[in-house]
C-alpha cells in the first residue's frame, strides 16, 4: 500500500508545482498627483510564479474616467509583467477611488481587483458653498470665503451669477484668500442662482449657489468641481 500511495503523494506535489500561479507585487496603490497633473498613472506588477502559462480573459476598469492595459495576453512561468491603469484627472478633486478587475484563467484565484487611489489637490476651499435668504428677508450681503490650495497659485478669481438676481463682488483679503460678497436685487420673490467661481488663467471651474427660499430652512446645496444641475425654476426647490 506504500508504494501506491507515495506515488500518489508525488503525482500531486509535482502537478501543485506545475500550476500557474500568478503573484501580484500589490493590489492596492495610492498616488499623489501634482496640482497640473492631467493623469494619475498606477503600475500593477506581477509574476507566475508557476510552470504553467496564464490567459488574461479580460480587464475592465470600473469607471469612464478610468483606462487599463496590459503588456501581454498570456503568460508564461517564470515571466513578470504589468497591468497600467491610467485615471484622467479632469476637474476631479479631493480623494478618487477607481478599481480595475482581472479575469484570467487562473484556477482558483480567476479575478483579482485592482484598486488605484489618487489624492487629487483642492485648487480652491469654498466656504460655505449656499448662502440663502427667506423670502421677505432685508437684502442683506452675505460672504463666501474662498481659500486657494497650498500647491496653487491664484491671483484673481471671476465669479458669475447665472441670472441677475444677485450681485456679487470679489475682495483679494491677501496670504491666498478671497472674499466674495452676495447681494440679492431683493427678496420678494422665491428663486435661485448658480454662482460660477473660476481662478484665472485656470480651466477648473467651481460653484456655489445663492436662494431665495420660502422654507423654513435651507437645503444644503450640492457644489463641486463639476457642474450640479441648474437651479430650479422660482417656484422649486432642488451633487
């Protein structure tokens, strides 16, 4: 019975030895992108580390904004190489979390997640981001301070107001501040404004918003880098 058994032992040693096994240096990769940068670019390594050749059956990102490659459809054992995964920065800011999923033939390890993390740099801290008043309020001017991020430079800010309902001045405070006075023409009437907020000589474009409200409160208003939907119409309230 040893004899059976010991052959049996070894048949299954050297077929464990001869699957393919593909090592990923990591699955996980953080990066910190300078303020211009237009992309974030994460290197996903790996090696099979078996004897057995690995098939890619396919890699999708998780998002658009999101591309990935990689250098070879199959691989052989012994041989390295790496998935890119390219995320386009656009006007995104703040933290982004893009993912990227493998497929290969791979038994039991078929899919294995890629996640790529980019610290993006606030060009501009907007606060608050909604000023309001009741309707029937006193016109009274309200302020949003707008700060720029320690990797930017901005010297002048423009800000527009959507419709002409509101006015709105810019103050250079000095050390990278700005202050933006809002004024309604008068509170008589419910209605809203998107205010466009752009540092000069920059393509990124922020938004606050101004309204005139019959609520009790004031909804928190949703602004960002990329454009929210248009206010609504007078009669309507609304990232």
């Amino acid at each position: 019975m040893k004899t059976p058994i010991l052959a049996f032992t070894l048949s299954l040693i050297m077929c464990l030895g001869a699957r393919a096994e593909l090592k990923w240096e990591q699955t996980s990769i953080e990066l910190h992108p300078a303020a211009n940068d237009k992309q974030a670019v994460g290197h996903f390594k790996y090696e099979n580390t078996g004897k057995t050749p690995v098939h890619f059956k396919s890699v999708h990102p998780s998002c658009g904004c999101t591309t990935a490659q990689t250098q070879k459809d199959t691989v052989q054992g012994g041989e390295k190489g790496e998935i890119t995964a390219t995320f386009n920065i656009g006007d995104r800011t703040g933290t982004q979390i893009k993912t990227v999923t493998v497929e290969t033939d791979e038994s039991p390890n078929q899919k294995t997640v890629l996640t790529l993390k980019a610290e993006i740099p606030q060009q501009l801290e907007i606060t608050p981001n909604f000023v309001f008043w009741k309707q029937g309020d006193k016109a009274d001017t309200k302020t949003i301070n707008v700060k720029v991020g320690k990797d930017f430079s901005v010297k002048h800010i423009k800000v527009t107001s959507s419709t002409p309902d509101f006015q709105t001045k810019v103050e250079d405070i000095g050390s990278g501040q700005f202050k933006i006075d809002v004024k309604p023409q008068d509170t008589n009437k419910v209605t809203a404004s998107m205010l466009t907020i752009q540092p000069e000589d920059s393509q990124k474009v922020f938004y606050a918003t101004a309204r005139i409200t019959n609520a009790p409160t004031a909804p928190v208003a949703p602004v960002g880098p990329t454009a929210p939907a248009r206010p609504s119409a007078p009669t309507g309230q609304t990232h």
